[in-house]
C-alpha cells in the first residue's frame, strides 16, 4: 500500500496486482488500462480516457509533476517505510544542503568514522548512533569537508542535537 498526494488531496491506494492496473483507492476499487507512447501514457478509467505527459520526476524526493488532459498535476508518493520513519521524526525527503549532521533521534554513539579534515562523499558513513538498540548508519547528505565533531563515542546525545560540522 502506498499514499499518492494529488495536488494536496490523499489517496490511499493498494494495488491488487504487480501492474497496478487493479485495486482499491481510498477503499473504492478500481481497474485501469494503460498504454504508453512515445512521449505520454494513455489510461482509461471508468470509461474515461486520459493523456499523461510526464513533466518533471524527481526520484529522491518521490515527486512529480504530470500533465493530464492539459491540466498540469503534482504528486507525492509515499509508502509504509516513509510513513513509519516519518512517525518516528526521521524525515526521509531530500534535505537542502547545510553545514551540519544532526541526531535524527536520541541515542547513543557507538563509532565515529572520520575525523576533522577528512573529505566525505554524499551517502558515505559518517558515524553510527544506537537507539532503542539498532544499529543507524548516519550518512553524509552531500559531498563535504568535516570541519569538527563535537560528539564523542558512547556520548548520549538528544534528537537534532549536531554531531558534525561540515566546511
């Protein structure tokens, strides 16, 4: 099951099958025919018949914008994972860049894996924090240069506390 944000109404929908052409939105069935084309996506639903342009795809951030029958939508996908990180205050959208690592929960530090003056590639492992004891690999958001750590292992530290400080 996954949530579709069409131009900020919610969609609840769960697929029936692999192809997505069956299932239940917002506990309504429903049955789609697609087709694609070289440029845009034909679906028939309800005996109505759609063209879909895709305008921009931005995979990261699990957004789109769609053009359908001339009529320019924006969606936002997001599934089980995304919801449950959510609830947990782990935002798992792309972030904008900034200077710091923060705690994305309290815990506790269990190894540091660069030290000041090291340079880090976006995605790389940059220290590992226990909380409610898992293992949670904090990775760089963007390539850097670590300008100080102001965490030491087996530090307690809180939610959004700054563990590193990027140049």
């Amino acid at each position: 099951m996954f949530t579709a944000s069409v131009n900020d109404k919610i969609y609840k929908i769960e697929s029936l099958n692999d192809s997505l052409t069956e299932g239940l939105i917002n506990g309504n069935p429903f049955k789609i025919d697609i087709s694609s084309h070289n440029n845009y996506v034909h679906l028939i639903k309800d005996n109505r018949s759609y063209k879909i342009f895709v305008l921009n795809v931005d995979k990261e951030s699990k957004k789109a914008c769609f053009k359908i029958n001339n009529k320019t939508v924006n969606v936002e996908i997001s599934d089980e994972i995304d919801r449950l990180l959510n609830s947990m205050g782990i935002d798992t959208k792309v972030q904008k860049k900034e200077n710091y690592l923060r705690a994305p929960m309290p815990g506790m530090i269990n190894k540091i894996l660069v030290n000041k003056g090291d340079s880090v590639k976006k995605g790389d492992t940059i220290l590992v924090l226990e909380a409610m004891k898992m293992e949670n690999n904090l990775k760089a958001t963007h390539d850097a240069v670590i300008k100080d750590i102001p965490v030491k292992v087996l530090k307690s530290v809180e939610k959004n506390e700054i563990l590193v400080i990027f140049e």
